[in-house]
C-alpha cells in the first residue's frame, strides 16, 4: 500500500495530517500495522493531556506483541477514536482514515517541517 502523499511520516512509523486549523490526525502507517499483524486492543490518550514530540501515548496491542505509538508533535490531546474500543481491527483495515487513533492541537508548528515525507519515509524507515 502507497503511503499518501499529503500526509506526513516519522521514523517510528506513525503519520500526521494537518487539518488545516492548527490541529492534526495522528494515526500508525500500513507499514506498522503490518508488522504487529491484527489489532486486539488500543489504548488511547485522555482527551486534555499534554504530549511532547516523541513521546509515548498510545498502546497497540496486536495477537504479536504491544507497541508504544509516539506523538509525532508537541500539543494537546483534543479527540480520541472512540470507535477503535469495540473495532481495533479498524487500524488494520484502514490506517490512513478510520483507522486513525488521535487528534492534537498543534502547539509548535515548526515542528511540521521535521517530519518525513511519504517519499522519505518509503526509501527509509517505511521500506520493506
């Protein structure tokens, strides 16, 4: 699956989409979701906590193991996909738009910048 284009990538293979008001939709790529193999449970944020760039705040729990999934920015947790607690395999079946896990006010947008592209992220981390 291509990674899309208007979308931003990191080394740990999450993606961000910037919603264009100064928030963004932080999901895992395809690459990820197909190395844990299928989702069995995801645990989010709390809507209102502060995240740094980097830092773990969501747990992916797959029939293979649980993974850490990083903030791609510094912000505030204002959604959660709640659909993700009866649906996890939702991540799965479709990574880059009902599969997405959080939102986030962006609170530096300098950050933006140093994120991957879907180019980038293919030829490195996101490579097979």
């Amino acid at each position: 699956m291509d990674n899309p284009s208007d979308l931003k990538y990191t080394n740990s293979h999450e993606w961000l989409r910037e919603n264009g008001d100064g928030t963004a939709t932080v999901g895992i790529t395809f690459h990820a979701q197909d190395a844990l193999g299928e989702l069995v449970y995801v645990e989010l944020p709390q809507v209102g906590r502060s995240v740094a760039a980097g830092e773990a705040c969501v747990v992916v729990e797959s029939t293979k193991a649980a993974s850490d999934v990083y903030a791609p920015v510094t912000g505030e947790v204002i959604a959660v996909n709640e659909a993700l607690a009866d649906a996890p395999q939702t991540v799965n079946e479709a990574p880059y738009d009902a599969g997405w896990l959080f939102r986030v006010k962006v609170a530096d947008a300098s950050q933006l910048a140093g994120l991957m592209s879907a180019a980038d992220y293919a030829a490195g981390p996101g490579a097979d």
